[in-house]
C-alpha cells in the first residue's frame, strides 16, 4: 500500500521512532508476523494484507512491547 507521498506503508521513518534500530524492527516484526500467521489474530484493524506488514501496523500503533537486554 502507497501513502499520498508515494512512500511504502508504513513509513520506516515512523517506525525507527517506536524501535530505534532497523535490525531490532525487523526481528521483532518478524517474530509477531509468524504469531500472526500462527494464531490468526491482528490487534489493530490492517490495512496490509500479509503478515509482515500487520505487524508493522501492529508496532506502528503502540500494540507491540518488546524489550532488548543490553550488553
């Protein structure tokens, strides 16, 4: 899905605000993606049709807490 800049949703820009690194994005959408396949089950309404990109929304939203340990 295009926004009106014709930029990817959900912006990564947004998204680098909720997680501050691209790498911890990406684990963590992708280990609510194969929830989301796994339990069927979506906590905001999507606008994505796959799983990859409903758990962005998901993140987007404020719907997902994930924590890192530091080392």
């Amino acid at each position: 899905m295009k926004n009106q800049e014709g930029l990817r949703y959900p912006s990564i820009d947004n998204l680098l605000k909720k997680i501050d690194s691209k790498y911890k994005l990406a684990y963590t959408s992708a280990k609510r993606a194969k929830k989301i396949r796994e339990e069927e089950y979506v906590a905001v309404t999507p606008k994505c049709s796959k799983p990859v990109g409903q758990a962005l929304e998901e993140i987007l939203e404020g719907k997902i807490e994930i924590d890192f340990e530091e080392n």
